[in-house]
C-alpha cells in the first residue's frame, strides 16, 4: 500500500501599476460643493475640487494583474495484494479539493454599477471557486490464463464544485474593516462521470524480446474499452 499527499497554498502577487492622482475615484465638488461627475479620463472637470478622501485612497485598488492565490490539498493511494499465485487485485483512488480566488476590476464610487449606500468607497468583485475531484479504478490481473495475460478494471471519478461566483468586497486600506456579501446559498453540482469499463487481454510474452526465425515477431496486445448503454 502507497499512500501520498500534497499540499500546495499559492498567495496571491499584486503586480498592478499604482494608479495616477488625477485619476479620480470620488465626485468632485464645484464652487457651490456640491457633486458633480468627474471629466474625461476621471480627471478633475475645471472649476472643481477634488473630494478630501482622495488623498486616503488605496493606489492599487485593481488588484487583477499578477499571480492569484489558491489552495489545493490532494490525496492518493496505490494497493494491491495476491489473491492466489496467478491472480493480483489491485486499486488506484485519488482525491483532491482546490480554492481559488480571482479578483476583478475595481468599481470607483462614481460608476453606476456601484451600489453607493453600500459600498462608498467602492468595491472589487472576487470570483471564488471551490471543488473536489476524486477517482477510483479497481481490478483483477493475472498471468496464463488460457496461454493469455489478463487485466480487467473498472474505473469512477466524479467532479463537484460550487461556480464561479462574485463576492464585492471594499478594500482593507480604504475602510475600517472590509464588508464582504456572502454569495448565493445555492450551488451547482457536475453530474458524476458514468462508470468506465476497460478490458485488456493480453498474450503471454515469450522473456526472449529477440526475434528468431522460429518465433516470429509479436503482434501488438488487443484492446477493446465498452461503456454501459
């Protein structure tokens, strides 16, 4: 029996550029302070004076350039014992979970697609992804069964995960705690993979791999595969 494991926990590496000063993430106020939209580029419209918060803002709030952290942990295992001198059983199992986060562009206060009562100081979406995977193949081989090496298993594996989903979440350095929204309460599941049937007769080897005129050169081993119907 061989039992192995992994675990591999990537952070995340923010590579985004700084974001330039006259880029504005708030309205700026006009002569009477009162809002009005940002000009072209995000820039300061002439008249106009930018929001007091801009000089506390995060620079890199696009956090989507770069290497995106995740988390896997994995599981296999290898058995196999003699059932008699001829006969082997053997199995193969593996098992693995993955997380993965992926952050989106950041949404300023001023786009529309920012919902301002709830998030002022803007929000970046992250698309999470949370699944498990396992296989399993089970069989029986044995030696000169009719002058015939055998191998007869049967494989199953099957991949359930939650979708990709997005979660807004204001960044740390811009508030005094981050406000994350749970995602949907529901999730998807992939159907299981349908059992797969392999069969592999073999022909008994002769140990000598050198041809001779009296022992012509071998064919190449048979194999047939069939799914259930």
């Amino acid at each position: 029996v061989n039992v192995s494991g992994e675990v591999v926990d990537q952070d995340g590496a923010v590579r985004n550029f700084a974001v330039p000063s006259s880029y504005l993430y708030y309205f700026p106020t006009n002569a009477a302070g009162q809002p009005v939209s940002p000009g072209p580029g995000a820039s300061l419209p002439p008249g106009a004076t930018p929001d007091p918060r801009e000089a506390g803002r995060d620079r890199v709030a696009w956090k989507n350039i770069g290497v995106q952290p995740f988390t896997t942990q994995s599981l296999a295992l290898d058995a196999g014992a003699p059932i008699n001198d001829k006969v082997e059983a053997y199995v193969f199992a593996t098992y693995s979970h993955r997380r993965a986060d992926a952050p989106q562009n950041f949404r300023t206060p001023t786009r529309d697609t920012n919902v301002r009562a709830i998030y002022p100081d803007g929000f970046a979406p992250v698309e999470q992804i949370r699944e498990n995977d396992f296989a399993l193949t089970g069989g029986l081989k044995g030696q000169d069964l009719l002058g015939w090496d055998w191998d007869f298993s049967s494989s199953y594996g099957a991949t359930r995960s939650i979708p990709p989903w997005a979660r807004p979440a204001r960044p740390a350095s811009m508030t005094a705690a981050s406000t994350i929204r749970p995602g949907p309460p529901t999730s998807t599941s992939a159907a299981p993979s349908r059992p797969a049937f392999h069969w592999t007769p073999r022909r008994a080897r002769n140990t000598d791999a050198r041809p001779t005129p009296s022992s012509p050169a071998r064919s190449p081993p048979m194999s047939t595969a069939a799914r259930p119907s």
